[in-house]
C-alpha cells in the first residue's frame, strides 16, 4: 500500500471510528478500548483528548492490547491519537 492509499484508506475509517473530544483520561482510555474492540484488523482509530494524562494512557492501553500507536499530536490543548488494531 502506497501512501497516497492509506491517506484515503485513513479518511474513510476516520469518518467511521472516531472518539471525540472525551473530557477525562478514563473516559478516553474506555471509548478507545470499545471503539477498539468493534474494529478489523489493520483499521485506524482516531482518537481526540484535552485531559494531558491521555499522553501515558494512551500509549500504555496500545501497549497493553497489542494495537500500534501510529502517531500522536498535539494543538492547542487538544491532543490527537492514531492507533492501528
């Protein structure tokens, strides 16, 4: 898979699997982790966050149930999680 395909492949999985805005750390940690557990193999979860805790929870959960975390970012207090089951 070229990059310009998993940018597409991205987009229509973001509109599916999205977990938006969660205001705490654990209600981030469990969507993700039922989001998570509704997924195929190979699919990528978007996740947003403002709580800074999400930083060590986030990568501790993908760790925890063998999924990648592909990439986390950062904008203004807002913190963008991508994690590949």
């Amino acid at each position: 898979m070229n990059t310009q395909e998993l940018f597409e492949r991205l987009d229509v999985l973001f509109e599916t699997f999205k977990v938006e805005h969660a205001a705490k750390s654990k209600a981030a940690h469990g969507r993700a982790r039922k989001a998570l557990g509704e997924m195929q193999e190979g699919d990528v979860l978007e996740v947003r966050a403002d709580d800074p805790e999400t930083l060590q929870d986030m990568p501790a959960l993908c760790n925890r149930i063998g999924v990648q975390l592909l990439d986390i970012t950062e904008d203004a207090g807002e913190y963008r999680f991508l994690i590949k089951k």
